[in-house]
C-alpha cells in the first residue's frame, strides 16, 4: 500500500486525486472543546444533498441547520434538519415539517427560520410563492416539543399573507433581543420589513407609531434578511443579485437598533470563480462564550447549471476592530474527518472515505476531482509506498479527466517506488519532462521515511511554455522533500481549468493523506 498525505495545500488551483488502487489515509485532527476552524475543515458541502437558505440555531449543545429543499417548486413540500456537535459530524433529521402538515401550504416550501422560547421549538417557513395579494400563503409558523420536530402548523393560517410595502412574505428571519422583545425580518421582491412578535411567537405586535410592518429595504437588498447582534451593535446581512445566477452574493449593514436605519457598507461575500458560483443566503453562528462566528450559506459547483443544484457551506467569519466584517474567502479543505467524500467526483476505480482518509481499490489511473478552478497552488504531500510497480502523486491543470491511466490533460508530479521523483505531461499518453532520485523506506509512515513533496505552481493566464523549458528547471531533493521549482509559472500559463490531481500511473497501491493546511491568505484546499 501507498500512502499520500497532504500536508498543505494553497490553491488557487482545484485538487484531484488519480490513482490505481489510492488509499487516502488521514490522522484526524485532534478533538477540541470550541469548534475552531478556517472553514469546513472536513469539506464543503458540509451535508449531502441538494440545499439553499440554509438557518441556523443552538439547542441543548447543538448546532442546527434548516434549510430548503433544493428542487423543483412542486417537489418542495418538506423540510429536512441538520445538527452537529462539533460542526463537522452531521446528523440528518429527514421531513422535520411537510406540507402535509400545513392545511394551507402546498409547495414552495422555503427558507425555514428555527427559534426557540419558553421551551417549545417554532419554524417559520414560506409557503406557495405568492404572487400577489389573492392567492393563498405566504409565512406561516409550526411548533414542535423537540428541535427535530415532528413540526405541526400553530395557527392553522399565515401569519402574514399579504405584500406590506412591497414585500413578498418571504425569506424569514426570527430575532430575540436581550430585553426579550422578539422580531421577524422578512422579504422579497427587492423590499425587506420587521415586525414585532408577541410573547406567544404566533402573533404579530404593533411598534410605538401604532404600526405592524415597518420598512428597512437597504441599498441593493433583494431578499434573505439575516439578524444578529454583536457588540451591542445590529447587524442585518441580506442577499442580492439572482439566486439563480453568479452574482448572487451578501451584503450587510450595522445600526444602533434592530429597527435600523441600515446603510449597506460592504458585500462580504460573492461567488470566486475558483471555488463557486452563487453564494448567498446566509445565516451565522457564534459558537457561546467565544467570538468565533461563522457563515452559513449555500452554493452552486461551478460546473453546475441547474439553478435549483445548489449546497451547503460554512466559512469563518471576522471582524475588523472597529466592528465591521471582513470580506470574506470561500474556503476549499478537506481532512476527511466527518468520514466522508462530499464535494469528490470519481473517475475509475472504487473510493471510500474512511478512518479518516480518501480511500480507493486498485486500478489503473482511477480519479477523485473537486469542482474547483484555481489558477495557483501549493501542496504537501507526505508518501508511503507499499507493494507493486507504478508510481504515485499530484496531477495538476487538469482538463477532460476520464477513466484511465493518463486519460486527462495535464502535469504530474509523482514518485516511484525505486526512488524516482518524476515530472511530465499527460494528454492521453505520456511525456516524461524530468525526474530526480531521493531515497526511500517503503515500509515507513510519513514522514519518518522522507517521502514527503511539495508541489508548487504559479502560472500566469495566456499561454504555454515550452515542455523542454521545463526539463531543465529545478528538482531538488533534501531530507525526502521535493520542490519542483515551478514558483514562476513557468509550468503552464494557460488557466487550463479544471484540477490538481493526486495520481498513480502504475500498478502501484497510493494512499494520499490529504491534511492540508492554510498556508496564506489565498483560499486553502485539501483534496475533497
């Protein structure tokens, strides 16, 4: 057996793993009492599925997310739950409400907002996308003795089933104040309203002027309002742009009360071309007695067209000293800690996440790839190789991968088991561009037996450099590590698209260890 791990990885370019019978083997990082992280350290998508507008919430120790189902309006007829104690092993809690379950809801079931009060569980949700004041929906609440639910409707009607200043009753948010008071914020159509909440959470108070629904539209708000309080301070985020399209993204704005006004001051966050498309509707945590927060939202692999293929993400959140947030990056890691692959698109071969690692059956030139499209990367790798023949390691500016051995276009970057480091080029067939000897103990685990590598490429978009200029570049071996002196992008200035690859070319059994790590403001990766 061969064991790869990656020990870090900077991209700006997306990872792949090939293989002939890959095992991808990881130490779990150690537990720790607060969840904190850079990112989804085990991976974004954090959950399975097809998910949007995902809301969050904290019971008894554990974080929840609600989400929308991400289908068709028709088949939107049910919510599911997540919940997790650590933020990284995530249990699903299937059809938490249903239609079925709500007399007047039919479909569009949307953007569940979960609260608790007085011990009892409500969600809020949207029902039937209405479009205008004679049809039936709108936003209704459900109750539940449990987080998880079973939830049933509390009030047998909407709770708001009307435009109030331009608003679609839409995309709910629940806030509770420190003095008690609770709010919604809710809307679409490019208008966003707050109202009051009674104590009962089922009915709708009037503010000091005798009024129900007051208007808070900030600059470019579309939809998605979002309520939580740091600092004393107000902080409402909202989407704007089309859910549908890349330039869905977030933005915020901070006031003295949590009736505004809001001036927008930034957009936090917006789709990266290297990582996803369609980044919005959010919600945050902050884990208790700590300020780490972070934000929760969903998006679309770049690959994807469909609009309703959206996931689930989460990225850590920072503020600035004077209380402003951060812009924010769309982290790509992944240790394999929650035990799976989420994220991984295979190409040949049988792969499994497991013990921690990405773990695949003997073939020849099998393939795991995430939907990423960096431009640069650094990655660290810690090897060790078992028996039979081939080599291991990285492929990278990789298009039209396929089942095969070289069957994709691109570099790599691997070992052999008699201690070749091997450089070259794959378009089908095979271009060795150069190679260096290091010793090696095949029994020994990384990186007691010196096998690890770093692989770093930079390259500039629009053209190629010739593949001889690469022979005579530098490949140095010192106490097992290897750089391949690729910093100046001299190695392809094209942005080829798609991924760096983990890859074995022979017969050889590679387990890649991918533990990456940040290393610099660019966005991480650890192969997913």
């Amino acid at each position: 057996m061969t064991t790869v791990r990656a020990t870090g990885l900077v991209a700006k370019s997306c990872a792949l793993f090939l293989s002939a019978g890959l095992i991808a083997m990881l130490s779990p990082s150690a537990a720790v009492a607060v969840p904190e992280y850079s990112t989804s350290e085990a991976g974004n998508p954090f959950v399975d599925g097809w998910y949007a507008d995902p809301d969050t919430a904290r019971y008894d120790g554990r974080y929840w997310v609600f989400p929308t189902t991400s289908k068709s309006y028709a088949e939107q007829t049910y919510l599911d739950a997540f919940s997790s104690t650590d933020l990284v092993h995530w249990t699903r809690h299937s059809e938490v409400l249903k239609t079925a379950d709500v007399s007047w809801a039919k479909y569009a079931l949307w953007a569940p907002a979960p609260i608790e009060r007085d011990g009892r569980y409500y969600l809020y949700f949207a029902a039937n996308d209405i479009q205008n004041d004679s049809q039936t929906g709108g936003i209704g609440v459900a109750v539940a003795d449990r987080p998880e639910g079973p939830y049933k409707d509390a009030i047998g009607r909407p709770l708001v089933s009307r435009f109030h200043n331009g608003a679609q009753p839409i995309d709910q948010d629940v806030f509770i104040d420190d003095d008690g008071q609770a709010y919604m914020y809710y809307g679409g159509w490019g208008h966003a309203n707050v109202v009051k909440l009674n104590r009962d959470m089922t009915s709708l108070g009037t503010f000091a002027d005798g009024s129900t629904y007051k208007e808070i539209t900030p600059a470019d708000y579309v939809e998605g309002p979002q309520m939580f309080k740091r600092g004393g301070k107000y902080y409402l985020m909202w989407s704007e742009g089309g859910w549908t399209g890349p330039d869905y993204s977030v933005s915020y704005a901070i006031a003295d009360s949590p009736t505004g006004p809001f001036e927008k001051i930034d957009r936090v966050l917006a789709q990266d071309p290297a990582v996803a498309k369609g980044s919005g509707h959010n919600s945050v945590i902050n884990v208790p007695g700590t300020d780490i927060w972070y934000i929760v939202y969903h998006r679309r692999p770049l690959s994807e067209t469909d609009g309703n293929h959206r996931q689930l993400a989460y990225d850590r959140m920072y503020f600035n000293p004077d209380g402003t947030i951060r812009r924010i990056r769309m982290g790509v890691k992944d240790n394999f800690a929650d035990g799976n692959a989420l994220g991984w698109r295979t190409y040949g071969g049988s792969w499994a996440s497991a013990s921690g690692g990405y773990r695949a059956g003997s073939s020849l030139g099998g393939k795991a790839l995430l939907d990423t499209d960096f431009a640069d990367f650094t990655q660290d790798a810690d090897v060790r190789l078992g028996s039979g023949n081939g080599d291991a390691g990285l492929a990278f500016r990789v298009t039209r991968p396929s089942a095969g051995v070289d069957a994709y276009s691109g570099y790599y970057a691997g070992i052999a088991r008699d201690g070749r480091v091997l450089l070259g080029r794959a378009d089908g067939s095979w271009t060795p561009l150069g190679s260096a000897r290091m010793p090696l103990d095949p029994g020994a685990p990384p990186p007691a037996a010196g096998h690890r590598r770093r692989l770093l490429h930079q390259g500039v978009r629009g053209r190629h450099d010739d593949p001889e200029d690469l022979r005579h570049r530098r490949h140095a071996s010192q106490r097992g590590q290897w750089c391949p002196g690729l910093r100046h992008g001299r190695l392809l200035r094209q942005r080829v698209g798609r991924p760096g690859r983990l890859k074995q070319r022979g017969g050889k059994r590679v387990t890649p260890l991918p533990a990456a790590t940040s290393e610099s403001p660019v966005p991480t990766a650890s192969p997913r």
